[in-house]
C-alpha cells in the first residue's frame, strides 16, 4: 500500500444542475470520490469547473473558449493547491477533445505527474489520438486496447475499469428470483442477441431505456450532429478508416429494415438506484453483453471489450454469466468465479445449468464477489498508478 495520496481530478464534473444531454456520465466522479476516501486518499477538483461540457456539441469557436477557460482556472488553481501541499498526481477521465496539451505540458512543468484513464479506447479509435501523448502514463482497462499503446509508444498500465461499490452491498443477497436479467441500454447487437437467446428458450427480463417504446432515447437531444458534408465523411474516414465510411454511404443510400422483436412482458423501463442493485443481485443469473456498435465492425460479427458491469456486478454478489472476450479471463478464473459465453447457443445452454443449480449459483456469488473486492478495486489501481510513477 502507498502512502496517503493526493489526487487532482478531472472526471467528467459539471456544476450539479440538471445533467447534460450525453450519456450517463455522473457515476463516475462519484465512484472516484467514494473509492478516495475509503482509500484515505485526498481528491482535489478544480472550483466550478464543467468537465463534462467539453462533450457537447459545439462550434469551433465555442468548444475552443470552453477548453482554455476551463483549463486556464484548473492551472491557476493546480497552481496554488500545490504551493500550499505537494499534489501526488492529476488523473483525468479525457476525452481527445477536451485536452489542451499546452495546459498539460504545463501541470507537468509544475512537477505534477499526468494520468489519463479512458475506457472506450476500441470503439472510438483506431489509433491513439495525438492529445494523448503529452500524459505521463494511461490507464488503460481494454486488453484489445493495449497494442494500441504499445504501438504509439507511450507509457501505460492495464487495469480493471473503475468500480466502486457501497459497503451494504458486500454481503449476500437474502433473496434469490428464479430467472435472469441483463439491464442496460437497448441497441441493435444487445437486441439481436437477447431476441435469439429468448427464442432458443432463456427466460431473461430485460430493464433499461429502449426495450419498450416510453423509455426510447430522444436521439435528436442525445446524438451530436453529423451532417454529410464532405469535411465530416473524411473526418469520420480519418476516424473508423475508408472501409466503414463505405458502409456508411450504402446504408444511407439503401437503408435496411429496422430489427424488430417484441419482448413482451420481459421488458422492463429503466431502474432506479436502489431497485438497480436489488435486481442484479438478486438475480438467478445477471447477464452481461460485451459486444459493441462500431462502423468497423459488422451486425454479423461484432467486436466485444471487457465493460464495467463486468467488474460491477460480480463485486455486488451476482451470479455474472458474461460475454468472453480478450482479457476476460486474467480478471476471472472463468467457470469458478464468473460465467462467460461466446454466442447465444451458448448463452442459453449455461444459462440453464446455471439456473438448474443453486449451489453452483452460490459458489460463483461468492467466489467472484471476492476475486473483484480484492483485486479489481480503485484504490488497489491507484496504487499501482503511484508505483509506477515512483510515488511508493
């Protein structure tokens, strides 16, 4: 264990009135701020900044004056934070676009190291952005990322996604319900899936937005717009390479038909917080889906990455049947501690094993709830982000 940490944080923060029309964003300061303090580390944030409006749709000269304003405050308040204790290191959850690497370069300068975490690496790129370089070191949590890193040659750790749960929910559940659940945002792979497995015979109950029609994102409020102007298509090339943009131009030009499957009873509207974690645990089998939309990558044959459910729901207790995929199996002693699938044949047939076997169901429960409290936790990665950085 390191010493007592001193942490500037740059994650995803607004100023606390109404969220913004981007998705869920909010969790996670709140599981760094929780994790900090069971830690005993000291989190430091930045007076009335909005990190979290550097994601919004913006004008070239609009975003432009929220990064040098926001990061002309966090430097004079880094400024006088580390005159009056020394700060460890600065993490940031960033975004390319929300980086000024001059106001990096110069938090470096205060002698204060830089780290940057961010999960969704494969989806969004296919190359490290070059506002990533100016970083001392990268947290990265996607196995399928890290030859991304090694390639653009900068420095990095491969750690679990950060995940931070409250004490009551580290004991067993009380209560067991005979069927399963997967809960999350309805898109087309998820739906495809689940539609196959339902039909081949699994009895999962399905909760989040988009399962049944009153719970539809209003995509116009929630989706930045894209335009087809020619600057935007090379743009969107640059980003997912010419072969994806192709894909594009046909499905505009020939679009297919909607996939539609009615859930029926099974679909649920989102949960609440307290309702979200009584569901996952209580659960005979809480599923996870690690596949992904992505312009490179087909319906047919999605590309998958470990997600934060994967860490969420086996810390919580739940018995976790999850979709394989590369470095699944250096979080888990898969078959022991969690469950994995690689298409909804499979899906269902453990599935069923797993709900035919209640002492099975309590072995995972406890087995994988123990593997994630003890290994997987964000104070266990920040210290290994202080050894790395020579703060030991």
């Amino acid at each position: 264990m390191t010493r007592r940490l001193r942490i500037a944080l740059a994650c995803q923060q607004d100023l606390g009135g109404p969220p913004h029309p981007i998705p869920a964003y909010r969790f996670w300061r709140g599981f760094f701020a929780d994790a900090c303090a069971e830690g005993g580390h000291a989190l430091l944030e930045t007076p009335d900044c909005d990190w979290a409006a550097g994601l919004l749709p913006r004008t070239g000269s609009d975003h432009a004056t929220w990064r040098e304003t926001t990061w002309e405050r966090t430097l004079a308040w880094l400024r006088r934070t580390q005159s009056e204790e020394p700060i460890d290191f600065f993490l940031g959850y960033l975004y390319p676009q929300q980086i000024l690497p001059a106001a990096v370069a110069d938090i470096r300068a205060l002698g204060i190291p830089c780290v940057n975490f961010f999960c969704d690496n494969v989806r969004e790129f296919r190359h490290v952005p070059a506002e990533f370089s100016g970083f001392d070191l990268h947290w990265v949590p996607e196995a399928s990322a890290l030859p991304l890193y090694r390639s653009a040659g900068l420095p990095h750790i491969h750690a679990p996604m950060p995940c931070w749960i409250p004490p009551s929910l580290r004991t067993p559940a009380h209560h067991e319900n005979p069927e399963g659940v997967f809960i999350g945002t309805k898109d087309e792979l998820r739906a495809r899936l689940l539609a196959e497995a339902v039909t081949l015979g699994a009895s999962i109950h399905l909760y989040g937005t988009g399962w049944i029609a009153a719970s539809a994102p209003n995509e116009a409020a929630t989706a930045p717009p894209t335009g087809f102007s020619l600057q935007h298509q090379l743009a969107y090339a640059r980003q997912h390479g010419w072969p994806a943009l192709g894909r594009k131009i046909l499905s505009r030009l020939r679009p297919p038909p909607p996939f539609v499957h009615d859930f029926g009873d099974r679909a649920h509207l989102p949960l609440k917080t307290e309702e979200y974690w009584r569901v996952t645990r209580e659960a005979a089998v809480c599923l996870g889906i690690n596949r992904f939309p992505c312009p490179r990558h087909s319906l047919h044959r999605p590309a998958a990455y470990s997600r934060l459910r994967d860490i969420e729901a086996p810390m919580a207790g739940a018995c976790y049947l999850t979709e394989w995929c590369e470095g699944i199996d250096h979080l888990y002693d898969l078959g022991t501690e969690i469950e994995t699938y690689r298409d909804a044949t499979e899906l269902v047939e453990k599935y069923r094993c797993l709900t035919a076997d209640p002492v099975r169901r309590a072995r995972l429960r406890t087995a994988g709830q123990h593997r994630a409290l003890a290994e997987h936790t964000i104070p266990r990665t920040l210290d290994l982000l202080a050894r790395r950085l020579g703060l030991s």
